[in-house]
C-alpha cells in the first residue's frame, strides 16, 4: 500500500531498470514518497537487471543517493543483483543494511565480502552466480567471515554450518593457513 501522505513512510522503492519502460506503479512509488523538499523516503532500493558495471553504478551513489533520498541511512534493503559489479564500493557502507543482494554479478575477490563485515545487522545476503560461489568452501568461508548471517543464497543457515564454519574460521581463517578453496584441498 502506498502512502497517503508525504509524511508517511516508504517502505520500498524501486528505482526503474535501463532499457526498459517505467512502470505505472514505480510512478506512484515514488511521486508518493517526494517530500516537500524535493527528497524521497524510503529503506529499500531496487537496481538489480540492469548490467551496471563499477564504474557505472558507484558514482551515481556516491554522487545522487544523498541529494535524492531523505535518510539513505535508513536504507537496510538493497538490491544490487543482475549487474556486473566486481568490487563493493565503501560508500554503502554508512548504511545498516539487513538484506543484500549480490547474486549474478562479477564478484570474485573473497577480500569484497571482508567489507561486509561491517553490517552487524546483516541477515541476508546472496552471492549464489556470481565467480565467488564456485569457489571450494565457498558456504563455509562466507559464514565464517559474517557468522550472524540466517540466510546465504535464499537458503537457511544451519546450526551445522555455523559449526563448520567456526571451524573453517580456526583452521584457515584466523591462523592465515593456505585455505582449501586456493590449494584445492
């Protein structure tokens, strides 16, 4: 339901894909959500399908996201899939992000993900089709690094991978062992 006034809160706004038509109700969603000022409320943002590379996605946050948007720190839902970002850029980090999206993009460096470790309220996050997710341990490595995470990849995290995944932290991890995910083990 959209709100009834400027004063209300948005709770999700998506913000219309390249090449395609905007729909009607993105139309309302936002004309819905403009305050007097000229800014939008909202906690979600929505950019996924649309081929973003790095160089074309973080300068349009560094640069807009904060003239746009009312309180972008208030933002805890991004959806970034369907791109072609290799790298997460620092500036959505200010954020208290609980849901992220990264599925199907060009992520293959784990040292992106390190990044994350900054969202304590993080709860989901998917990298399932991206070069990372081929990667040997790639659950356990993951898990390892954002323990407080309930869901990788739209699927349910487990007491067992929890487990597996402290370990994984122990041996590899924390005594900067070689990981199996680089020698193949």
């Amino acid at each position: 339901m959209y709100p009834a006034s400027n004063n209300e809160r948005v709770q999700h706004i998506a913000l219309p894909t390249t090449g395609k038509q905007r729909k009607k109700e993105d139309t309302s969603i936002l004309e819905n959500s403009l305050l007097a000022d000229g800014k939008y409320l909202g906690c979600a943002i929505k950019l996924n399908n649309n081929g973003f590379s790095d160089e074309q996605l973080w300068p349009f946050f560094k640069n807009c996201i904060n003239q746009v948007f009312e309180n972008p720190s208030s933002f805890n839902y991004l959806n970034l899939s369907f791109n072609s970002l290799s790298s997460i850029d620092e500036s959505i980090l200010e954020w208290n992000i609980h849901v992220l999206y990264l599925h199907s993009n060009l992520l293959k460096d784990m040292n992106e993900i390190i990044k994350l470790q900054q969202f304590k309220e993080l709860r989901s996050l998917t990298l399932h089709g991206t070069p990372l997710s081929v990667q040997k341990n790639y659950r356990f490595h993951v898990l390892a690094m954002l323990p407080q995470l309930k869901q990788l990849d739209f699927t349910t995290v487990t007491h067992s991978d929890l487990d597996t995944a402290n370990t994984y932290r122990r041996l590899y991890i924390n005594s900067k062992k070689t990981s199996p995910s680089k020698t193949g083990y």
